[in-house]
C-alpha cells in the first residue's frame, strides 16, 4: 500500500520582519511612505528645489509611515508586557520598585538636587560677592591714589603710587598701579558745571606733561596705554579675563580673573586716570576658600560668535605666575560651574565666564555655625549629627525593605509556581504529585490544602473507577436476571396473559415465570424475595432453578411451595424469606389452582356485564417461604389450596407489594382497594393497554417520589377462544 506524508503546514507569511514590513499594512505604509520621502528628496537634489506639490505628498507619506511605526511600537510594547510580565513574580518585584523604591530614589534624588541647586547658588554667590567686594577695593585704591596726587599737585607721582603699592602690597601683592595721561571733560554748561578757573587751568598746565608711570609687577598684561572712551568719568570697577599662552609655541591657552578699577580726580576735566588691578591669584584664591569655605578652581570664556563681542585682554607669553590650582578636600562638591559676566577693556562690551568652583560643604558649615557661638554651634552639630541619622536609617530601611520585599515577592511567587506546577501536572493526569509546604503562612495552607485535595481527587478517582466497575457488573447482572424472566407474552389460546418487572435498582429479588406443564396445562408464579439488590437477586436466580424442576414433580401448588419451603429453608440466609404466589391453569377443565405462600393477594375481576364490575381481592391463608423458625409443620397447617373455575372475560391480577405499596411525597401508599378499583373500571381494555393504564396511575400518585421497592405484575384475561389441543410447542418456544 503506497503511503504519502502529509504536506507541512504552511507557514504565516506575516511572520518575521520582512513578512511584518511587506504583508501588513501598517508595514506597507511604512515602506511606501519611506520610499516616497526618498523620491522627493532625490527630485529635490535634480530640480534644486522641491514643488508644493511634492512637498505635500512628502507630508502625507511621512504621516503614514510614522502611523506604521506606532503601530508597530504599540505591538512591541504589548508583546514585551505579556512576555516580561506573565510571570506573577516579574508582576511583584515592578509593583514593588515602581511603588516603594523608585519612588524612595527619586526622593533621595529630589534632596540631592535641592541640595546641590542650594550650595550651587550659594557658592557662586560667595564667589560673585567676593569679587565684587575684590572690585570695590580695587576702585577705593584706584580713588585713593587719584586724590592723593590731586592733593600734591601733580608733583611726585612716582613716589605716591610707589608708596601706595607698597602700602596695600602686603595684603595684595600682586597689586599693579599704573598713572596715565588722559584729556576728558566730565562737565559741560549744560549740565551746570562752572567752566574751568584759572586754578584747574593751571593745574591741567602742569599735569599736561604727564607719562605713563607704572609701578607693581604687570606680568598678567601690559600696563593700558590709554583709558578707553566707554569708561564714564565717575570711574570703573569690575572683573576682566585675560589670558596667555602656556608655552612660547603652544596653541592653548589660560584664562584667569583679574579685578580693575579706575579713577579720575575730582576735577571736570581731569588729564590723568589712576588705573589699579588686582589679579584673583592663588593667594585671593586661599583667602576666598578661608572666609567662606570656596574654592575657585578654573575660567573659561564662553566662545561668541561675533567678532566685536566681548573678548578677553591678551596676556604675556610665558604663563601666569601668580594663578595656581589647589587641590580639593574631602566633603566638597567639585566641578560646580557657574556663569558670571565680565566686560571687554576695549569696547566695554560685557561677556560671559564659566567660573568653576568648588565648596566644601563642611568648611562652609564651620564658616556659618561659627557666627553663632560655640553654645549654637553644638546645637546645630547636634542638629546635624540627627540629620545623618536619620539618613542612615532611612538608607537601612530602605536597603531592609527592599531585601523583604525581595524575599516575599520569591516567597509568594515561589508558593504561586508551585500551585502552577501542581495544577499542570493534575491536569496531565498525575495526582500523585505533591507540594513541598515550607512555610507555616497562609501560602503553606493553600500547599497543604492542594496536597489534600490531589489525594482526594485521587481516591474520589479510584472510587469512582470502582464505581464504574461495579455499575457495569451490575448492568451486566441486570441483563442476566432480565434474560431470567419471560420473554414477551404466554401466547395460549383462551388466555391474554401480559407481565412486566420494573427492579429499584440494577438487580432487583421479584421473579414471575410461566411453566410448561403438558399439553393443556401451565404454571403461573410470582415471588418476592425480601430486601432489594444482589443478594435478593441472586436468592431469585436459585428460586427459578428450584420452580423449573418442583413444576415438573409437583402437580399440585401446594406440594410444589411445600416442597419448595423444605428446600429453601435450609439455605437461605436467617434474616431473608420469599413470598410466592403460584397457579396451575388447566385450560381443559377451565380452571385455575393457586396456593399464595404469604404473598400479597390475588385481584379477580370476574368477567361478564358493561359496566364497573364487583372486584374481589383472593387471600388464602398461606405463610412466607424460608423461614427457620419454623420445621414445615407449620408452613403445611397454614398453607391453603384453592381452585376458581375460568370464565370469559375473568382477569386476574397478580403483583408484587411494590405495586401496592408504591409511596407518594406525603408517604402515602397506593394501595390494594385503589388497585382493585382501577382493574375493574378498565377491565375491559386488552391486557397491554390496561398494564399502561395501571403504571400511568401509579407514576401519577407517586409523582417525583423516588421508588422504593421492585414492581412486578401479570394479568391474566380469559377469552372466549376454544381450548387447543396442545400448546406444548408454543410454551417450549416461550421458556427458551
């Protein structure tokens, strides 16, 4: 036999990147869109210039692959979160970061922040107050030695700077002085000044020959020529850059602070200025890091497009002499720029500087908690010795949070996938698997229940296998006492005979049977074994085995429940007995022979007339089959023997107490008297339609009461037929 495998599945053509990008449409807009933006960047470059048309296709063709891409992220974000996110602990350990840790990060980073914004603006403005400070000094200097050579008249200019700068040299020493000649008017009718006397004309006769004089080291920049014109007569004071190669040939260069202040006597048209500069050096640099815990670490220019902004002065080859860099101490904040303006010498114009600092956060407490006296600087070491406290502790906790947090997340999430586990190998069919219980928590309770519960499943399990087993033999033992019992109706001519047997349950201990007798004859039984189910149904098995052979001795019924008696008696159990009613129909002579063995009555309906008939219930004296207390002796004296002679339309009803004592809701029984009733006004209905009618009525009194006890009846109607010859063959046919 030729054999062909089966085609493999074809594979999803959206599968993939290429797939994704050329068999979706969010993909295909992207490509179509990019493909567009790419074309009108290429007319673009051929045309020079791109048309309002091409530029509104570029537009909408940009739109569409930005649509595709978010369609695309959307997916990848939905796929991260169900790939990332399944697992609970996963789900856990984020819940517990976004709610607890990250939101302790970011406070920490918010005072950090605060923190360092804090002691940024402080520090430079500790920097820009000193400089500032730096500049007023510098102009006082700068004022000073203008009116002290005002006051001499010009005479001895050399010898009053030299003596200012060796005045003020102490406490800068790098201070540089420089006198130049100048021809300004800081006065005019106008604005009310009196035009020059004959004093000021003298005194600008006899400054008029004025030359530069300098005194100080000037090795940061070449001492000014000249006082630039945007300089107002009131003078000047502030920061300028200057910078200088740090070798002959080198290309970099430094750039360092220096403070200028400038003055002119008090005349209204002074010929001479008094320029004096002070270099922010390192020993400026220490001073400034002593007063306020700052320490000023490095400039910079901040570069400007424009050729006539603010510039820095150009300093001497050779390097700065004066500028140092210190080194940091622990407990500083490093690398703190800030931006500070100083103005170009020759314009005026103001520029920007990148001044970095750098603050030691424990000098400058120690510069503050000093003003307040040792008693306020204890309390506020107190203060912040609490403070580091409490911020240890918050780190500690924040620290133990996380390990616990940590923890029951794989606690939880642990005990979670165990129950996965668990509940994956149930549904695989093995309940044998259990759970290991580490914990005494709830989440050990849920494992132990779970371990508890797969053992019950398991014996529920066996159990209901058992179950299963034992309603298969009985259905197969239901089957076989079925077969054990007449097949269809006794087909006798004179006779409508028709019979049911309704067991409680699979297997029931009511018996009827129809027995070939001869030719002309027939046995009629029915038996009631006590109790209900196997053991009741396996006493009726051996009852049919002991009635097929007594028939065949025992001519009389009687004899034939005598004989019967004797025998059951000896096996049957102490606790059991049977009740049987048994009949020989003689068809020739038109009679019936019964003898009841404790069995319920006999319902004969006699026959003739239309109307409702005079129904009688047959009782004979009679005792139970097999019981021990009893030898015999009293089973014979009490057994009764009776003969009815057969007439047209007689019908007898034989039935078990589980007819009569059918029990409704209100445990009321149906009764032998409403029985009776209905077998007479439905007398006349053919056998198979009055045995419907009788378990209609019955179904109808018990209603949804369940029932209680085997049901079995026979009706027995005579008819008008002629007795046959012989009715062996038809009874052989029927007992097989």
């Amino acid at each position: 036999m030729n054999r062909r495998a089966l085609p493999p599945a074809a594979a999803d053509p959206r599968e993939g990147v290429t797939g994704a990008l050329f068999h979706t449409l969010p993909g295909r807009a992207i490509v179509i869109g990019l493909a567009i933006k790419v074309a009108v960047w290429l007319v673009g470059l051929a045309v020079g210039h791109v048309p309002a048309f091409f530029i509104v296709v570029g537009t909408v063709a940009g739109l569409a692959a930005a649509a595709g891409l978010a369609y695309f992220l959307f997916r990848l974000i939905v796929l991260a979160k169900r790939r990332l996110l399944w697992r609970v602990r996963r789900k856990l350990i984020l819940s517990y970061v976004f709610i607890g840790f990250v939101p302790a990060l970011l406070l920490v980073a918010f005072s950090l922040l605060c923190g360092f914004l804090l002691f940024y603006n402080f520090s430079s403005y500790l920097v820009q107050s000193r400089l500032r400070a730096l500049s007023d000094q510098a102009r006082f200097l700068a004022q000073s030695t203008a009116l002290e050579i005002q006051r001499a008249g010009g005479r001895d200019v050399a010898s009053i700077i030299a003596h200012r700068q060796a005045s003020a040299g102490g406490e800068y020493p790098d201070m540089s002085i420089v006198v130049l000649p100048v021809n300004r008017v800081c006065g005019s009718p106008a604005s009310g000044v009196p035009p020059p006397t004959s004093q000021t004309s003298d005194f600008r006769i006899q400054t008029s020959q004025f030359t530069l004089l300098a005194s100080g080291p000037w090795a940061h920049v070449d001492p000014p020529r000249a006082v630039p014109a945007w300089i107002e007569c009131p003078g000047f004071s502030g920061v300028l850059a200057y910078s200088h190669r740090r070798a002959i040939d080198a290309p970099q260069t430094d750039t360092h602070l220096l403070v200028r202040g400038v003055a002119f006597p008090d005349s209204p048209r002074p010929t001479y200025a008094v320029i004096v500069d002070l270099l922010v050096n390192d020993a400026i640099r220490q001073q400034l890091r002593k007063d306020t815990g700052v320490e000023l670490k490095s400039v910079a220019v901040v570069p400007i497009r424009e050729s006539q902004d603010a510039r820095p002065l150009v300093g001497r080859a050779g390097g700065d002499q004066g500028a140092g860099v210190s080194l940091l101490t622990p407990g500083a904040l490093s690398s703190l720029p800030s931006l500070m303006e100083y103005r170009d010498w020759s314009t005026g114009t103001p520029g920007p500087l990148t001044v970095t600092t750098a603050l030691s956060v424990a000098e400058l407490y120690d510069r503050i908690s000093a003003a307040q006296g040792s008693v306020g600087r204890t309390f506020g070491q107190g203060l912040l010795l609490v403070l580091f406290v409490i911020g240890a502790l918050f780190l500690i906790i924040e620290a133990v949070a996380l390990i616990a947090g940590l923890a029951l997340a794989k606690s939880l999430t642990g005990s979670v996938h165990e129950l996965f586990t668990g509940t994956e190998r149930v549904r695989q069919g093995d309940f044998t698997h259990k759970i290991a219980v580490k914990t005494e928590d709830q989440l050990g309770e849920l494992a132990g229940s779970f371990n508890s519960m797969t053992a019950s499943i398991e014996d529920l399990l066996r159990q209901a296998a058992e179950k299963k087993r034992l309603e298969e033999e009985l259905r197969i033992a239901h089957e076989i006492q079925m077969s054990l019992l007449p097949q269809g109706p006794l087909l006798m001519a004179g006779l409508s005979v028709t019979a049911l047997c309704v067991p409680a349950r699979e297997v029931g201990g009511d018996y009827y049977d129809f027995l070939p007798l001869d030719d002309h004859r027939v046995g009629v039984l029915i038996a009631d074994v006590s109790g209900k189910g196997t053991s009741a149904a396996l006493y009726m098995a051996e009852l049919k085995g002991l009635v097929l052979s007594l028939s065949e001795i025992h001519a009389s019924p009687r004899a034939m429940l005598v004989a019967a008696n004797r025998i059951i008696r000896a096996h049957l159990d102490a606790r059991s007995f049977i009740t049987m009613t048994y009949a020989v129909i003689d068809m020739r002579a038109r009679a019936m022979t019964y003898a009841r063995a404790g069995h319920t009555p006999l319902i004969y309906v006699p026959g003739g007339g239309s109307g409702p008939r005079d129904v009688q219930i047959l009782a004979p004296d009679g005792m139970v089959v097999g019981l021990k207390l009893d030898q015999g002796e009293m089973f014979e004296r009490l057994l009764q023997e009776e003969t009815i002679q057969l007439n047209p339309g007689d019908l007898y009803l034989f039935f078990t107490d589980g007819i009569s004592e059918a029990m409704n809701a209100e445990d009321d029984l149906f009764g032998e008297t409403r029985l009776g009733q209905l077998a007479g006004r439905h007398a006349d209905l053919p056998s198979e339609e009055l045995r419907e009618r009788v378990l209609r009525e019955i179904a109808a009194f018990v209603g949804d009461a369940p029932q209680h006890d085997d049901m079995t009846m026979i009706l027995l109607k005579v008819d008008d037929a002629a007795v046959p010859t012989t009715i062996n063959a038809e009874l052989a046919e029927l007992a097989e």
